[in-house]
C-alpha cells in the first residue's frame, strides 16, 4: 500500500458512496429503525497508532455482532481452545445468523461462534460468582481492545431484551441438548447486553487494528488477548463474518471482518490495519450496503485480499 495517501483514499470512499440510499433500517430490534439512514462514517487506525476518519465518526450506534468475535477471543483468553472447542465447532452455515435448525445434536457444539447459537454459548462461558461481575468481565476485555471506557445502550438493550424471543428460544433448545449451561437466563441477558455496547467508527477501527497487531492494542500498548488465538478468531470472521454473504465477501473482498445489524462492518488487514466502518442501510443479508462497498473499494485500490499476490510480482 507504499504510494497511496490513505487519508485521500478514505475521502474518495466517502464521496463515491455517501449518495447510495439503496437499502433498508433493521427493524426486528424496534428501536434499532430509528437510526439516521444519512449516517455514514469511515475509520482506519494503523499500526502506528494513528487513526483517520471520515464522516460522522463521533456517532454512536451499538456494536450488535460485531461483539461475537470479542467475545469467542474472551473464551479463548479464558478457558484455552480445549475447552472452547467442546462448545463451539468453527465451521460455516451458510444460514441466516438466529437460524435455529442448524446445531449438531449429536457433537452437541453449534457450528460456529458468529451465528447466535454459538454467540451465545460464547457468552455462556464468561463466568463469574455474579452477573454483575459477569457484565463487567465482559467490558473490561473490550475496553482494552478499544483504549477507552465503554457503555452499554439501555434504550436498545431494553429493546433487545423485551423482543429476543427467537434468541430465547434458541437457548432453551440449547439447554435441551446440553450445548449450554442452567443459568441461560442471565446468560441471554448478558448476551442482550454484548450486542447493545456503544461505539462508533473509531472505536471500531482501534479494537480492529489491535487484532490486526497481534492482540495489542497499538495506541495504549496494552495487551488485549493471547496472541496465540489471535489467528483463530481471524479464521472465523474470514469465514463466517459477513452472515450469508460470508463466501461471497471472502472472495470478493479477502479479509477478515465481522458486521453487525446496526450497520457496523469491522475489518481487519493483519500486521497493517484496522477498519471500522458504519452506515446503517442494510442489504438482504443483513450488511451494511455502503460499508460493504467502501471495504471492497479498500480492498482492491490496497490490494487487501489476503491471497492477492499481484504486489509480489510488480
Ligand atoms: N442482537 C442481535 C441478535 O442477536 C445481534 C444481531 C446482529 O447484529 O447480527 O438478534
């Protein structure tokens, strides 16, 4: 990425897709379709520490999926890739995220941590003697990845927590086939919590640069997770981040990433940068449309596909 200006870059992405108004708010969470569609901010910090941004990046929204990730590294941090791996496979569905049909039975795993089952078998496994205990374990691992402290949403917690009937229903059938523990109650609750954390896009990119530096965080140069599992989580989102247009975003974008329904798309480009990125038209598959676009438009001006070796033979 050698000659590029990468502050020009960003603007040029902002100007080429602010005028995109395809799309639709997510309305399954009510107080989610309140969103400002006109919103839209870029947010890269490298390496180095330095961040740029475009766009409304002091705007909040809620981090929703973009937690699963954080939240599968905790357990690993946690508990090691034994014990996690007996709750949780690391294989795609290729199933809509809050799908209830695919759990094995028989491995009694759910195939990955990306979809809700997983997620929230993930968050089983944050335990403490409380949950209040349990909440701010949960914050203090994703506060380091950001550098900064963070707040949970009450308006759209509540929201969430007053609607998440499927993801209810998802963790009793769960408890059904012992995928998770008795306390699911306080489990749902707390994940309902992981998904209405705050942030904006520059948040974004810090927690996705400090993946991308091997598990610290490049600005406070505290250690956020084991670097050992660093590689793992990134496997997942490369193959399971973007909901049902995970294959497609692989190849055609090429690097890891997770998005979330509010709007979010977080990327990472190992040892170079992370990204963060917010609009929150959505496509049919649940990402954000103009995120995704200006992820693709990085990812071929930077060459960011991870198995692009056209630099190698220049
Ligand atoms: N809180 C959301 C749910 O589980 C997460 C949705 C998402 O961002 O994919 O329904």
């Amino acid at each position: 990425m050698g000659k590029i200006d990468l502050n020009q870059l960003i603007n040029e992405s902002y100007s080429l897709y602010r005028d995109v108004s395809l799309g639709t708010l997510p309305n399954y969470i009510p107080e989610l379709a309140n969103a400002n569609p006109n919103h839209f901010a870029i947010s890269v910090t490298t390496l180095d520490g330095k961040t740029l941004s475009v766009g409304e990046s002091d705007h909040k929204f809620t981090i929703q999926s973009i937690s699963k990730p954080f939240v599968f590294s905790l357990a690993l941090d946690t508990h090691g890739m034994e014990k996690v791996r007996a709750r949780v496979d690391v294989e795609p569905t290729g199933d809509p995220f809050h799908s209830v049909i695919r759990l094995d039975a028989e491995s009694k795993r759910p195939y990955n941590p990306l979809v809700n089952t997983g997620a929230i078998a993930m968050t089983d496994l944050i335990e403490a003697q409380t949950s209040k205990i349990r909440e701010e374990k949960l914050l203090y691992f994703l506060e380091t990845f950001a550098g900064r402290p963070l707040k949970i949403n009450e308006k759209i917690y509540h929201s969430e927590q007053s609607t998440g009937h499927r993801n209810r229903a998802i963790a009793y059938l769960m408890l059904h086939f012992k995928m998770i523990g008795p306390n699911l109650d306080e489990t749902l609750d707390l994940y309902f919590k992981q998904c209405s954390i705050d942030v904006n896009t520059k948040d974004l990119s810090v927690m996705a640069s400090t993946f991308a530096n091997n598990g610290i965080n490049p600005i406070t140069k505290k250690k956020a997770m084991k670097a050992e599992f660093v590689k793992h989580v990134l496997t997942i989102m490369f193959t399971c981040g973007l909901y049902t247009d995970a294959g497609e975003w692989a190849f055609d974008v090429g690097f890891p990433a997770k998005s979330g329904v509010s709007g979010g798309i977080l990327g990472v480009i190992p040892g170079v940068m992370g990204i963060g990125i917010y609009s929150p038209l959505l496509d049919s598959h649940g990402n954000s449309i103009r995120a995704r676009k200006v992820c693709e438009h990085l990812s071929k001006k930077l060459g960011l596909h991870i198995f692009d070796q056209s630099n190698l033979c220049s």
